[in-house]
C-alpha cells in the first residue's frame, strides 16, 4: 500500500498506522484460462469417490457441466446431478439438493454456476454434516460440523461466492434475503477459469461485473477493512475500469474476459475479509421482497451510496477516484459510478413504483438489521434510509 499511496499522490508513513492485527482467508485457488481442466485432478486429489454436482439449466445446457462429467468419469468418480436452482435461491432449492446428495451416497461437493449454485451447494454443505434445516444455520459461525468437501468453478465473473464465507438464502416467509457466515463454508478449491463466462448473455456479463465492482467498493471502505484488502479491491477497481467497457463491446476478447474474470477474484477476497456495507443491505431488501436481480440493484444502489458514506472516508474514496481515472472529488466520483452503471446496463429492470412504495417501511427495517449493515463507515438513520430508497426509484 506504501507504494501504491505514493504514486497515487498520498502521503502515508509507517508511524501514521496503528498496530491491527487482521485473519485473511481463502481458498485454494488454481486460476487462469483452461483451470476448469484440473477437476478431476483435484476431486481425485481430495480422495472423492462419489460427488454430487451442483448447477443450473442455463449452465448445463452451455456445455460446461458435460465437460467436467467427462472428466469424472474418466478419473472413476461417480456423479450424481442437481440442476433445480433458480437465481435468489430458496430453502427449498437446498432441501432438494440434500436429498440428491444422499441419494447418491455422495462424499463431496462440486459447484458449477454463479453465485446462486454456489450459495445452495453451501447450503447442501451444511445440512448433510450438520443436520436440521438450513434456516436453522441463518447468522454468524453457527455451523459447528466440519462440511464435506466443496470444490467450485465460477460461471459468472461477480459473485466471488466461490471464495466467501457467506451463503445467502431468499426467505420468501419474510421477505429477507438471510445471510449465513461461516469459514465452515468457505470451499476447499475454486478453479477461477474465465473461458467459463463466454457463455454469459450480455446482460449478465453487466450485472455480476457490476456486483464486483458494488464488492471492492464496499470492502474498501469497510470498517474492518486492512491494507492487504484494500490492494485486492483497488486492484478490481482499476481492473474493471479498464476493461469492462472493452469486455462488454466485444464478448471475444480474451484479454478483457480474463481481466474481468481477475477482477472478480480480486473483490471478492476484499469483501470476504474486510465486509460489505450499505449498499448490500439495501440490495438484499430488494431482492428478497421484490425478487430483483442482485447486480442490477447493486449497480444502481452504489453511487448513491458513494454519496453517502463519502464525508466519513473521504481519502480512501479519492484513492478509488483516482484509480478510476476521475477527479478525486465526490461529485466526480458519483457521476462516474452513475456513468459506469448507466453504460452497463438500463437501471433495475422489474421495479414498479406502487409495489415499490407498499413495502418501503419493511424494507427500510430490514435493511437496517442486515449483517452487512455493520461493516459501513457511516451507519445510517431510518430517515437517511428513506432518502436513498427514494432515491432508486426517483419518487
């Protein structure tokens, strides 16, 4: 970071820091084009004999779970299929992997799909080793059992849920999207490949880069944030600045789709470390009560919450406007979230005023209670709340 601040123009000594003393995790990573191949050499590595493969439609019918059964076949590992997911997963999506696990008398967990396969094959983690139901694991560190092995390969370049020790859950009851944070859950290997996200409409490829760039942002301004996580989300940062434009006007350029893919990885060991804020509250109220898409409502939330957290920390925002090219003053660096949204994608696509309006006390409430709520450097008042609700939709 020393480096970095001096060629950003900031003066920083070693006697202006405190003594902070921070974990970092990950997984096992094996990253960069092709690393999907190594699949069955891991899953032979682990000592799997049988594993349930955990996906969607949209993604099997793009190939790639063909692809990696080829694989397990050919290394003497029996495979079972759950492809019953649908994006902002539901409990239920969990009980029913379960049960194909023990069907096939499964020792370990593959995951192959963005973050809403990966967030079940969490849940189907937790379940098969622990028991009960998975509502019944919603918090932080109540997963006491080891999980089976969990081994993932990201489709989408966002989430980052294949590096995470989160596991979000729609409770369609109460209209909450439920957080579960465990390093339990963490898998064991991700194979960050990003030949995987040529199949990705463009409309996702926007989204799940938007929901990157909602995760450096947030993980560097976290509260819980160091200097370690703040270099992984400023690389993102400058990484999706650079070539998102380009990944987005030619979906072939594998220099963009790889750069693109990194910077995913990037924010998504900031965040896992460091925390979100805000703006995953809100889109989390969004999605659970109204079913939205998860990177759209982050990619519009974001400016408005720059705005709002920018007088708390403004120099680690200048260092984010820097990066990006911008002035480092805040209206520059909103207008230019505001700019990046507005390139990438409409706006909330779904999102209608009257039912907007009728659940804005709820959501107000249960952003307020969200987990991520507590990493944000400025914490919010209930009217302050109201304000940024009104914001997204303009009434």
């Amino acid at each position: 970071m020393l480096l970095l601040d001096r060629k950003l123009g900031l003066a920083r000594t070693f006697s202006d820091m405190s003594v902070q003393f921070r974990k970092f995790i990950s997984p096992e990573l094996i990253h960069g084009p092709g690393s999907r191949r190594w699949l069955d050499r891991v899953a032979v590595n682990m000592g799997l004999k049988r594993v349930c493969l955990i996906t969607d439609k949209g993604v099997r019918q793009a190939g790639w779970v063909d692809q990696a059964v080829a694989q397990l076949i050919a290394a003497e590992i029996a495979c079972v299929i759950f492809d019953g997911i649908q994006p902002n997963p539901r409990p239920q999506q969990v009980r029913d992997g379960v049960a194909t696990y023990l069907s096939g008398d499964c020792d370990g967990i593959i995951a192959i799909g963005g973050g809403s396969v990966i967030d079940v094959a969490k849940g189907v983690a937790i379940m098969v080793s622990s028991g009960g139901d998975i509502m019944d694991f919603i918090g932080v560190d109540t997963v006491r059992m080891p999980c089976p092995p969990l081994i993932c390969c990201p489709t989408t370049a966002g989430s980052s849920a294949d590096v995470s020790p989160f596991a979000v859950i729609n409770d369609e009851e109460n209209g909450l999207k439920q957080i579960i944070f465990s390093k339990a859950i963490i898998p064991d290997v991700s194979l960050v490949d990003p030949e995987t996200t040529n199949t990705l409409s463009q409309e996702l490829i926007a989204e799940t880069a938007m929901d990157a760039l909602s995760h450096a942002m947030e993980a560097l301004v976290s509260t819980a944030g160091s200097d370690l996580t703040r270099v992984h989300a400023l690389r993102a940062i400058d990484l999706l600045t650079t070539f998102l434009p380009l990944r987005l006007r030619d979906r072939t350029n594998a220099e963009a789709c790889q750069a693109v893919m990194e910077a995913s990885l990037h924010a998504g060991l900031a965040f896992s470390n460091a925390g979100l804020g805000l703006v995953h509250a809100i889109a989390h109220t969004l999605g659970g009560m109204l079913d939205l898409p998860h990177g759209q409502c982050n990619a519009v939330i974001l400016p408005e919450v720059v705005d709002f957290n920018y007088a708390t920390c403004p120099e680690l925002y200048q260092l984010a406007a820097k990066v990006m090219g911008c002035e480092p003053s805040q209206q520059a660096l909103v207008d230019h979230l505001r700019g990046m949204q507005s390139q990438a994608m409409p706006g909330i696509q779904g999102l209608m005023a009257d039912e907007y309006l009728q659940h804005l006390p709820r959501m107000i409430d249960n952003a307020l209670s969200d987990l991520c709520l507590v990493t944000n450097p400025r914490q919010p008042a209930r009217e302050d709340m109201e304000v940024l609700y009104r914001r997204l939709i303009r009434v």
